[in-house]
C-alpha cells in the first residue's frame, strides 16, 4: 500500500513576517509516530511543506494530513485534490478535534483526539474494507508504542532534528489553551514508562534534544525518574516548563543537573485578574521574578511566553512587559496576541457573548485580533504587540538583557543566542537553502553548554507573590 504523510504549511508560514528558521526547527514527529504502526511492506511518503515543495502529482492509496487551524483551509484543499485523484484521505489534528463537522466535508474518515489508539483501529478496518468515519480515542496510554519512524524524517532540513515528546498534553486547563479539547474524554495528561523514555534519548544521535511537552515537569515521579536516567548520558537539552514546577521542590535542580540548559516558561501576564479569568492557576501568588533567579543560577536560558489583549490589559501592558523581560534577563521572549481558538472555554465564552468578529482561520495566528476587545482598540492592540517585538529584539535591550547576568559566560551565552536568534535573517536563509541547518547543531550545542554558577537552595527561596 501506498500510503502518503503531509504536514501542509502554516498560513503564517508564507506571510511577508515570514522567517523560514522558525519552521525549519522540528520535523512532524506526530505524523512519524502514526507511521510506526504500518506495515513494513507499505510504501511511506511523509512530506512537510514547511521545508520541501509538496509533490502533489503522486497517485498513493491513503493519505493522512495533520490540521492546524491555519493550516486548515490548505489542509482541505489538498485532501480534496487526492480524493478526486480516488485516494482514500483521513485528517486528524486539533482543528479537526475542534471543528470536526467541517473537516469531515474533506475527509473519508477524521481522527478526534490523540491517534495512538485510534490509527491502528483504522488500519484494521481500512485493510478489511470497512473503514468507519470517525474515529474517538477511548484509550490514552504510551506504554509499549512502536518505535517513531525517524527514518522517514529529513534530519538535514532541520535545525532540531532530535525533538522528542514523552508525556502527551498537560496537568492544567488554561481557559485559552488549544489542547484541553483535544483530550476532552479521556486522560488529559499522561507519559510513556521512563526506561522506554530513556532507550528513545539513548538512540538518538548527537548531544542535542528539544523536548516538545506541553509540561516537562509535568508529572513530578516520572520527571525525576527521568532525570536522574538521563546523568551520565552527556546530553544538553530544552523543554517546557510552569511557574510552579520551578519553584516547588528540587526537580528543577535534577533537570539542570541531566543537562537542561533552555526552557519556555508560560509567563502570560503579570495581572492576578487576568491569572483568575483565564484559569491559570499555576501561576497564581507565584513570583515571577523569583523563579528567574532560581533558573538563572543554575544557569538555565529562558524563552518567556506573553499574552496580550487579556480583558484587564491596558495600553501601558506592552512596555511594562518589555521592560521586565529586559531587566530580568529573559533570553528571548514569544508575544502573543490573545486568540479565542475553537473548542476551548475562552472561544465559547466570547461566542456567547458576541464578541468573535471572524472565523476566518487563516487569521487565528496570534498576531491579528479576531475579537471584540475591551480596554484597548484593535489597532492599540496590534500595534503593541508589534512594538514589543521590535523593542524586545532591539540590539540595545539585547545588550542591556545580556549583561544583567552575573558571569561572563552567561552574558555571552544570552548574546549570541538572542541575537543569533533574531538578527542574522539573511545568513540563517542561506544555511537553510544550501541545506546546512545541521552544521549549525555544534555551534547551538556550545551556546547551551553548562554555566557553571552557584545554585540557589531550595531553603532560600523566599514564599512568592504575585507580580503587580
């Protein structure tokens, strides 16, 4: 059987902000994990249109495409393209967990929730000509899945070819977050056993990996079980993390330890309203500042996650999260513009009460405004999310970011990260064209080597607050 993978590009992906390393970083691991459960006889295509032009004239027996909300309209179109060509198509993601009415228009069969479970049920149907057309995950469980098909994934088109995920969604229910619908009716937040965690990083090349969890940390035994398996192993990598599990107990001393050197840290607003409205209750009567020290001195990078356009917002929002985010040294900064995504509690909130001006998915990017806000207009609010990202990223708050760190390694570290990050467009264009994004793995692995700092005890932590 000839059996064809695609990740359609993002909308955002080919608008003129575009910046081709930010979707040069990870190869579509969801795609490559449902290919494991294939036949060794099937015939497997998987295509990321991010870093390769589709091939579209190929004539394959079933087509599986993954469905972002701006990916989605792409999404369609190409899964109607194969069906005319009589090709059996089957879309699973969030959007279609989201939206699944819609997507089924374009589809043979729709896949709602995570897949593990689900696909290989399909496959038995499919191969006995009695496929159904929708297919709910009713079991959530990673224990014993098959091996992630690597080989079908292109490692020189990316920067982090070693991504990894070993917990699937997150312990939290943040009002605004996209993946609480995907694991409606079933376990919201479970992980794989940790030696088959362990054997996955162990056969990976290189020293490099980037955990794409939710929440690393997210279950303290496992996360410490992990850790603690991963010493010794040489390794240097990035993850996520909250608020609360770097600051609570000594697993962010265990993680440092094992090689964590970069972590997203889902700050969001610094407004205990605000906290309170979208559920976010992790970060309440947390101190934020607090919890940078602590990963400072272990000399742990920070990619601080921002929301703007939250109810309790005003027009001062944008410099006071600029100005933090500089004076405490935080390595690079994602802004958002707050977006109601479909199948959350926020998006039903403002339905109900008339508040969403456009259901054009294309625009759900978190860089337009596709709601009624309250205390600043729309055009107050895209102004300032563009101004924070041009003042974040300004050579002079890099510099001044940079040297808020005690040791001299760290402040090179924050330098050459940052601005390598943001200020070298055109050479990070020509890498990815002469297809020489792996070169660049022995540069990134030097940047997050160990800053060797002395470490703040856990007894010295001093009982956090809220900032206001």
């Amino acid at each position: 059987m000839k059996v064809k993978m695609i990740l359609p590009a993002l909308t955002e992906a080919e608008s003129p902000l575009w910046r081709p390393i930010k979707y040069s970083l990870f190869p579509p691991l969801g795609l490559a994990t449902l290919a494991a459960y294939l036949s060794p006889d099937d015939e497997v295509d998987l295509q990321d249109q991010h870093v390769e032009v589709l091939n579209l004239d190929d004539e394959p027996d079933l087509v599986l495409i993954q469905v972002y909300i701006t990916n989605a309209y792409r999404a369609y179109r190409i899964a109607d393209h194969y069906r005319e060509k009589g090709a059996y198509v089957i879309l699973g993601g969030l959007h279609v967990t989201a939206l699944p009415d819609e997507a089924a228009a374009h589809a043979d069969s729709i896949f709602l929730g995570p897949a593990e479970e689900s696909f290989p049920r399909f496959l038995q149907d499919f191969r006995n000509k009695v496929p159904q057309k929708i297919y709910r995950s009713t079991i959530r469980t990673l224990h014993n899945i098959p091996k992630i098909r690597r080989d079908l994934i292109k490692r020189n088109r990316y920067l982090v070819p070693n991504s990894i995920v070993v917990t699937r969604g997150c312990p939290h229910h943040c009002d605004f977050c996209y993946k609480d619908a995907f694991y409606e009716g079933g376990k919201s937040f479970y992980t794989q056993l940790v030696d088959d965690a362990l054997a996955e990083i162990d056969a990976l090349p290189g020293k490099h990996l980037y955990f794409l969890d939710d929440h690393l940390l997210g279950n303290k035994k496992f996360a410490s079980e992990l850790f603690e398996g991963m010493q010794g192993m040489n390794r240097v990598f990035q993850g996520a993390a909250t608020i609360a599990s770097i600051l609570d107990g000594d697993l962010i001393e265990k993680a440092a330890k094992a090689g964590l050197r970069s972590v997203f840290v889902g700050f969001e607003t610094f407004s205990h309203e605000n906290l309170k409205m979208s559920n976010k209750k992790q970060n309440l009567a947390r101190d934020y500042t607090e919890a940078v020290e602590r990963l400072h001195s272990l000399g742990i990078m920070i990619n601080g996650s921002f929301v703007f356009g939250l109810d309790h917002d005003d027009k001062d929002v944008f410099k006071r999260t600029v100005d933090w985010g500089v004076q405490n040294a935080i390595t690079t900064s994602t802004f958002h513009i707050l977006t109601p995504y479909p199948g959350t509690r926020l998006f039903n909130d403002m339905e109900q009460a008339r508040r969403i001006t456009s259901r054009n998915w294309d625009l759900y990017d978190t860089r337009h405004v596709v709601y009624r806000t309250t205390n600043l207009t729309i055009k107050e609010l895209e102004e300032g999310y563009n101004w924070a990202y041009d003042e974040f990223y300004s050579w002079s708050n890099i510099f001044e970011a940079s040297w808020q760190h005690d040791s001299l390694k760290h402040k090179l570290k924050h330098l050459f990260y940052t601005g390598g990050w943001k200020k070298f467009e055109p050479l990070w264009n020509f890498i990815i064209k002469t297809g020489g994004l792996n070169t660049m793995l022995p540069l990134l692995e030097s940047i997050l080597s160990k800053v060797n700092q002395k470490e703040t005890k856990h007894s010295e932590i001093i009982q956090p607050s809220i900032i206001q």
